[in-house]
C-alpha cells in the first residue's frame, strides 16, 4: 500500500482503537483487545474495507508502534493514547529515568503553568524519553516549546509511571512544581 493508504488506515484504526470503538460498532475489553476478525468485517460494513495483510502492514510500518497484534494474530490493540471508557489497561507502575520531556504548543503554556500537565480526554499525560521524540509531539499542534520535568522527586513524591510497549512514557498528572520550561 502507499504511505497516504497506510496513513489513511492508521488513523482510523487509531480512533476505533483508542476513543470511539462504537463507530464501527466493536467492543475492546479493559486492556484494549478487539477481535480482528469482527474489526475486519465490521470495516467492511462501515465501508472502510480492510484486508488482513494490509492491517499486518499498519501494524507493522507504524513508525511509533501505536498497535500491537496478539502473537496468533486473532486480537489488536492500541497500547497507548485510549481515551474511550471501555478501555482501562493496567500497565505496571515502574521507576521512570530521572528525566522525561513533554513536547506542546507555545499556546498552552500559560494553562499549563497554571494547572500542570493534565490528561484531558486520554486517560494519561504523554511523556517522551528524548528532546527529539517531544519536539514530534509537540509540533502536532503548533509552535513547539519543550517541558523538563523532575521525574526523579515526583517518583520519590508517590507520583506512578508507565512505559507502554512502544515506549512512550504515561502518568496520571504532573503538577507545576516539577516542571520546567525547557
Ligand atoms: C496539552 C501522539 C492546556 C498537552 C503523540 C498536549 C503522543 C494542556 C495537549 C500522544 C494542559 C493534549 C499524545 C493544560 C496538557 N492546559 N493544555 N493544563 N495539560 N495540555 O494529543 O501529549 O501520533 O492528547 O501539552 O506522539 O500531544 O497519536 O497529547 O499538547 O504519544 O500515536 O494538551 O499522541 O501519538 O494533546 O500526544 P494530546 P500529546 P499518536
């Protein structure tokens, strides 16, 4: 398939996988699973035709690894970035690097300043293990500025954090005091 057929799939795939499974009337269970035989089918009946190989291929040419496919082939999920009520995924909470970034726009920094990192619609605040992976994110929605954050003092503080199998990093919120602008 072509990069613009791959992209077109890929995010579809990433709105019924992570927010609005109901558009295509499937189910995903607590930790994200879909089956991909009903997927495929109800794809076709929501005229979004997909073949098993070139779901295959989405999975496999996604340059963040947003879908994970069950060993046999038989299940797929989104391992991050859900924000639909059916999915609440149980990743381990584990030390995170003393250091992580959050890429955003300039436009929400004074928000931010005011009220920390907050997930909004998703169910966690997206951090990034490296500059260049958070300034991706953050051009996403305009003029880039990079956040520092002390992930060090918050994990001493209580604060949870998780790596999804792709390796973007998850918490619950970051308050103000373990920010800086980078
Ligand atoms: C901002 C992509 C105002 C936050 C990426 C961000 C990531 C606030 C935006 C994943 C705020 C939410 C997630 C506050 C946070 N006031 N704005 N208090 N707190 N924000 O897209 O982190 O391509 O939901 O800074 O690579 O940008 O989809 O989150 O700008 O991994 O696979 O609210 O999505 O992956 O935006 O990105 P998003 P994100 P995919």
């Amino acid at each position: 398939s072509s990069e613009k057929t791959l992209r077109e799939h890929s995010k579809f795939l990433s709105l019924v996988l992570r927010h609005q499974p109901e558009t295509i009337a499937i189910q995903l269970d607590s930790e994200g699973w879909t089956d991909v035989h009903i997927l495929l089918q109800q794809m076709i009946k929501h005229k979004r035709p997909l073949k098993l190989v070139e779901l295959i291929e989405v999975v496999e040419s996604s340059d963040k690894k947003r879908f994970q496919l069950s060993p046999d082939q038989s299940k797929i999920r989104a391992v991050q970035g859900h924000s639909s009520a059916q999915v609440q995924r149980e990743y381990a909470a584990i030390t995170p690097p003393d250091t992580l970034f959050h890429g955003t726009a300039t436009r929400f920094v004074n928000s931010i300043l005011e009220k920390g990192l907050i997930s909004g619609e998703r169910h966690h605040v997206h951090l990034s293990a490296d500059l260049v992976t958070a300034q991706k994110v953050g051009q996403r929605h305009g003029k880039v500025i990079i956040f520092i954050l002390d992930t060090k003092q918050m994990h001493q503080d209580g604060f949870r954090f998780y790596c999804a199998e792709n390796g973007v990093w998850l918490t619950e919120q970051v308050p103000i005091k373990y920010l800086k602008l980078f």
